[in-house]
C-alpha cells in the first residue's frame, strides 16, 4: 500500500471509495512522473559518460586505442607504458594501469567487437588471466624482434657512445634473419660434393678455399642487411602499428632516413662488390638480385595482394643458391659462367637446397602472422592469416609435408647419406605434426606458438644433420682412424683406369705414345 494511503487511514477513521481511488490514481502518476525524470537523467549521464576518456581507461583501452571506426589498434609496449591520465585520477598505480590497459587482441578475435559496448566481465577476467601467466606458459605471443630488442637496448647506453651507434645501425640489419640466411649459404657451401681429385688428400691446398668462404658469409651478410634496412625505411609509419615491430630505430626516431639510407647504401655495394671481387660473377648477380627483390618487389606488394608471402619465399630460398655456386665455381671445368653453375646437372644440390628453404618459410611465417593478424590487418599488410585463415592453416601443412621428399631427394642425388634420411625424418615429422594441430585447430589452444618455435628449430637443425651426414664425411673419417690412406687407393684406382685404356687402346697409337 502507497505511503499516503496508509497516513491517510490513520489520520481519518474512515474514508468513503471514491476519495480512496483519487488519491491512490494521483501518487501512482506523482511517482511514476518522478521515475520516469530520474530514469531520463540517469540515462543521460550514463551516455555522456560512455564516450569519456575515463570510461576507456575503467574498461581496459587506451582513449587513442580506437581508431578507423571499429578496429581495435594493436596492443602498445608494455616495457614503457606510461601512467594514463584517467587511471591517475582514480588512484592506481602504474602496475594496475598496465594490467588495465592489456590489449584485447590477446585472445580469439575480441578486437573486432564493437568497442563502444562495455567488454563482458567473463571476457574481461580470460583476458586478464592470460597476461597474468608465466612468460613461458603464454601461449598467444610472439616476442619482438631482434630489431626491436636492439633499438631498446640501445637507449641504456651514452648518447654519444660507439656501443650505442652500433647496436641502432646494426638493428637495422634484423640481426637474426641475417644470420639464419648466412648459415644457409655456409651449409649449401660446405655440402657441395667436391670430386675425388680435388679432395684435401689428394692436394696440398684445400679443395674449398677459407678466403672465399669469408667473401661469401660477409658478402651475403651486407646484403641482407641493406635489404633490411630499405625494408625499414619504406614502412616506419606501418612499423608504429604493430606490436612487434614499434620499437624499431626508425620508428622511434633514434636514426633517421638519410642516416639509414646511407647505411643500407654502403651494406648493399661492399657486399654485391664482395661477392664478385672474392666469389664470383653469379653469386654477385644473385645478392643484388636478392636485394632487389626483398626491397623492391615484396615490400611494396605486402599491401596489394596475399602472393607477398611467395615472393618472400623465394628471397629466402636464393642464399643456399648462392652457397652451392660459390662452391662450384672453384670447381668448374668450363668458363664457370652462370650456365655451369646453375643449370648444369650438377647444380641439382643448389635447387634442391633452396627448394627446401621456399617450403620451410610457409609453416613458420603463417604461424607468426596468425598470432599478430589483427594487427596486420590495422597496419594494412595483405596477409593470408586474417584474409582467409583457413587457406593459412592449409598453405603452412602443404609446405611442411615437403620437408620429407626434398630430404630424401638430398639422398637419392648423392648429397648425404643414407644415415640423413631417419636424423631428418624425426625432424620433419615434429614440423609436419605441429603444422597438422595449427591447421585442425585454427591456430587456436597453443598451435600457432607450437609451429612457430617448431620452423625457429627446424631449419637450423636440419642444416646441420645434412653437412654432419654429407656424402663420404664419415667414410674418410674411419679411413683416417684406421690408418688407411685415400691417397693411395685414389691413385691405385687412376692405375686400374690408366691400364684399362691401354688395353683398349690401338698398338700404332700405345707406340705414338710411348
């Protein structure tokens, strides 16, 4: 019963019905007018409230997190965050306004939600608990590149220091992909079957000349770095909007474009001209074709269309192409022009080597693409894992299961042993079954991260089995403990042969010689 009816009885000992039914018709409209006033105010201060700067912050973004309508901007560096002015207002500290402002492309596809609704708590809660786990146990990051990790670096050290200047320049060269693209060289260099004659029992100078080893690794190294570095200098706008990338040198300011430029300038003509001063002509040919290609033609094409990925994969696989001419130039019987090198039958290692390369960068970019794709969808980068993530998933499977005939084709053309073909099967098999999961799952519970680590170890290790199981290694080795001479059974084997052609050889002509 409403208040004023019951003051009412009290104060009257009776009341006749239609007093009763005024007075109750009038305080129903009295409180409803009064709701309906504070239900109005209150919705008008809660929308106005929605598109404060404050709201975001309480939600967990960051006001300049939104942007290009509904897409959420990828997450920001967490090693220098800075206190938000609307957690300063509220009273956190800069260890609650970092755990507030976790990105919501940390799981599943949140990012593209709406982001002027409210995060739903049980989303909010998965979020949070993902960041709050051990950096080993995190299942959906990638940590930032070796450019990045330099730049950081860097910014602990003198201004004005040579340590300083020399970790910023050689971050443009992204120090780890150099590296893995000159150990390809140097193993398809080591693999290259020398012939018997050649052989170092069998001369007094080595078969495979040290110096030109040398010109070959520095020489492939300038020029990746130049690559790289043009690479930076075409995209540091595109670089700010991906987590991996934002600490780049360019993006941060700490050189700029004239400066890298000049840099990835001089990297590019020491390291095309040592490569043809100290190696040859053809391996020369493809460092600057490489770096054309890498600068020139996939950089620009990671805004246009998907086969960027492609392109990509076919600078990766030149080096060992370049590894296996080198090594035979110094053994060619003819001009050693670009035909011998490349094209002749015994060029077939080379291809065999870079075609292994090609197919190995699938698995381990589609995997990396994946736990970032949000992000290269805000910086505008064409990239299979957000274009169609399904293909993604089946491009990365297809190209792992080709680990296993190129290995073994590595075998049947006399490049290894017979010992590589179950060293890299066990191998392989990890690769294939971690592209298996990231395919069947999605990329979702743990796959991407699973095959990403899985191509980081692959590749390396499967350089190393095939020059520990390359053709003869091991024959001459046991030779050599059992004190057996190759010397001698080479020239007894040229003896045998010399008295076959004389048995088979005309008298006039035995008697022309003698």
């Amino acid at each position: 019963m409403q208040p004023q009816l019951t003051r009412a009885l009290k104060t009257e000992a009776s009341i006749c019905l239609q007093c009763l039914v005024r007075l109750s018709k009038s305080t129903r409209v009295t409180r409803r007018r009064i709701l309906s006033q504070a239900s109005t105010r209150s919705s008008a201060t809660a929308s106005s409230a929605l598109f404060t700067r404050d709201y975001f912050f309480a939600n967990g973004s960051n006001a300049s997190t939104f942007s290009h309508g509904k897409t959420l901007l990828p997450p920001s560096d967490r090693a220098q965050h800075e206190l938000p002015a609307g957690a300063a207002k509220k009273g956190l500290t800069k260890t609650q306004s970092v755990q507030l402002d976790i990105p919501k492309t940390a799981i599943g596809d949140t990012a593209l939600n709406d982001p002027l609704q409210p995060e739903l708590p049980h989303r909010r809660r998965k979020r949070l608990k993902v960041y709050q786990l051990p950096k080993d146990t995190r299942t959906d990051i990638i940590p930032p590149d070796a450019s990045s990790r330099l730049s950081t670096i860097s910014t602990t050290l003198p201004p004005s220091s040579l340590r300083r200047l020399f970790s910023l320049y050689l971050s443009l060269s992204k120090p780890r992909l150099s590296f893995l693209i000159v150990l390809t060289t140097a193993a398809a260099y080591s693999l290259y079957p020398v012939p018997a004659v050649l052989l170092p029992q069998a001369t007094t100078s080595p078969s495979l000349s040290t110096l030109t080893l040398v010109f070959l690794t520095s020489g492939t190294a300038l020029c990746s770095a130049s690559a790289n570095a043009l690479n930076m200098i075409m995209e540091p706008e595109h670089d700010a909007k991906m987590s991996r990338t934002r600490n780049r040198p360019l993006v941060r300011g700490y050189i700029g474009k004239r400066g890298a430029l000049v840099f990835a300038s001089i990297a590019g003509i020491v390291g095309v001209g040592s490569l043809y001063y100290g190696v040859n002509p053809t391996v020369s040919f493809l460092g600057g074709l490489n770096i054309f290609l890498y600068a020139g033609v996939y950089t620009p094409l990671k805004r246009v269309s998907v086969l960027n990925t492609w392109v990509g994969a076919v600078v990766g696989g030149i080096p060992p192409l370049m590894g296996w001419a080198a090594a035979a130039g110094q053994t060619a019987t003819g001009s050693g022009g670009w035909q011998e090198l490349l094209l002749s039958e015994a060029s077939i290692g080379g291809w065999l080597l870079a075609t292994f390369l090609y197919a190995w960068q699938f698995p381990h970019f589609n995997a990396l693409s994946w736990t970032i794709r949000d992000e290269y969808k805000y910086a505008g980068y064409r990239m299979l894992a957000w274009v169609n993530p399904r293909m993604n998933g089946r491009v990365a499977f297809r190209y792992a299961l080709l680990s296993f005939p190129i290995c073994g084709a590595l075998w049947w053309f006399g490049i290894t042993d017979q010992g590589f073909l179950f060293t890299s099967s066990v191998v392989n098999a990890w690769i294939v079954r971690e592209a298996w999961k990231f395919w069947r799952k999605d990329g979702y519970k743990g796959s991407a991260r699973g095959l990403f680590w899985a191509g980081v170890w692959h590749l390396p290790v499967v350089m190393v089995l095939a020059m520990a199981h390359k053709k003869g290694l091991w024959e001459s080795v046991w030779q050599r403990l059992n004190g057996e001479s190759l010397e001698e059974d080479m020239w007894m084997d040229d003896d045998e042969t010399i008295g076959l052609q004389e048995q088979h050889t005309p008298k006039p002509m035995a008697l022309v010689v003698t």
